[in-house]
C-alpha cells in the first residue's frame, strides 16, 4: 500500500462523517468553517501561514465539477528563504478532500501547474505549501460546482480499458534553454473514485485511478505528483520547468492496479 492510498484511508472516515452534510446542502456557498476540521485531520496542530506567495486562481462558477480548472502558482523569488518542496491540493467540502501533492525540485524555478480536479459541491481549495524545515504556509480559493465526486455512471469496461493510460506529452517550441518552458502533460484514464454508483447493479463501482505521475530530465528528477481521486478524468498537468541544455523529458505513470505507462519526449533548442 502506497502512502497516497494510506493517507486516502486514513482521512476515509473523516470525509464520510462530512459527506452527508455536504450531500444535503449541495448547492450552498462553501462553508468556511470546514477548513479548521479538515486542516487538523491532515495537520494535526501544525501552524500554518497564509502568504502571498502561494496562489491559487480558478473559476468563481465551474461549468462542471467534475471538471474544474485551477492554476497554482508559488513564487520562488518572492518567497526568498523559503523553499517550498511539497504543495498540498485539498478541497474542503469534497468527500476525500486531497486532490494532489506535488514533489517539487530545483529544475521548476517558479513553479508553475494548470490543472482539473473534482468538486461535489460548492467549495474552498486550499493550497498547502510545505518547505524544507517542515513549515506550512497557505493560500486558498472559493469555488462553487457541484456533482464531480459521486452519481450514477454506466461505462464499457473494455472501452475505458482498452484506452488507459495513453499519454500525450509536448514541450513548447522553440524551446529557450535557461529559461522557463511549458510541458504538457495528458494522460487517458476514467478515474473512478470509489463514490459512483452502477447504474444497472446500484452498487458502487471500484476506484480505479492513475495515483502518481513522475518526470524527469535528463534522468534527474523534475515533478513527481501523488495523483488523488479528486484529480479529474484524463488526468492533465501543464507545468514550468528551466531545460539547461537539450535532452529527454520522460514521465512514468501508475494506477492503484499496479500497472505502469511510460512516455518522452525529446526536447531540441
């Protein structure tokens, strides 16, 4: 069991003592009163500092919850000593509220990523950034969509499949080395989450999701990212990075079944 899956089961009974409550009142305003629950469940009296140079931006009204865009954004120079190596994306009111937890590295300079997560319900996201001495700082955001996590689904099983774990990675051209440069990344996949329900059986359908991606360049390491459920389907990650010379942008991918995908890409000046 992995420390992503760990983490999911541990906050398990957490979420589902608050998803009745969300469930009932889906279509009110995000309650801020949920933070100081879900931040002593995953930062049990640990202090956190809200700092300007963590950022969050997404839509006041998402079209859909179960695909909502953000950006994050952490500022290295502006945040001068601190070095934040770990950001947290945490969904208040979502039944399991951790989206992602991105591994960051030198080669990032100013870090970067757009994205889409789930919502159930109208919500805050709080980005949690972690530094080098274990400190925590914060920024957060208010979203309202609804309907992202849970409901009725009906798929072919061979179909979603047959499809998952293809992968689509670009890097921006002409790629400028020494400075910051786009990759993108897209990979093919339902992520269920354990929360929908068959249509036919009535019963729940399994969690089946892509739990972590990993980059490299060159052979070093560039971006890890523990992929939550609450991560939206076809998982996508467009991020920075500082290329120093030409060379091999790979990622691997893997899911909760165990099974691994694999893809680069070759980045010229």
């Amino acid at each position: 069991m992995n420390n992503l899956t760990q983490l999911w089961m541990t906050k398990l009974s957490v979420a589902l003592s608050l998803s009745f409550a969300f469930i009932a009142n889906a279509h009110a305003e995000a309650d801020p009163k949920l933070w100081p629950v879900v931040k002593e469940a995953f930062f049990a009296k640990r202090d956190i500092q809200e700092v300007d140079f963590l950022n969050v931006d997404g839509p006041k009204r998402a079209e859909s919850g179960a695909q909502v865009p953000i950006t994050i954004a952490y500022n290295k120079d502006a945040a001068k000593d601190v070095v934040i190596k770990k950001i947290y994306v945490i969904v208040d009111a979502n039944p399991i509220q951790l989206a992602a937890t991105y591994h960051l590295t030198d080669l990032l300079g100013n870090f970067q990523v757009a994205t889409r997560i789930r919502y159930e319900t109208d919500s805050f996201v709080h980005i949690v950034g972690e530094d080098t001495n274990g400190k925590l700082y914060m920024t957060k955001r208010e979203i309202r969509a609804a309907g992202g996590c849970g409901g009725m689904v009906e798929n072919d099983e061979s179909a979603i499949r047959a499809v998952a774990g293809k992968i689509k990675l670009n890097v921006e051209a002409p790629t400028k080395f020494g400075t910051p440069t786009a990759a993108t990344f897209n990979i093919k996949h339902i992520m269920r989450t354990g929360l929908q329900r068959d249509l036919v059986s009535q019963g729940y359908v399994p969690a089946f999701y892509i739990n972590k991606a990993a980059f490299t360049y060159n052979g070093k390491p560039l971006l890890t990212v523990d992929v939550g459920v609450g991560t939206a389907e076809d998982p996508y990650f467009k991020f920075n990075f500082v290329p120093d010379a030409a060379g091999k942008l790979e990622v691997t991918a893997t899911d909760n079944e165990g099974k691994s995908f694999v893809h680069e890409f070759d980045v010229k000046g």
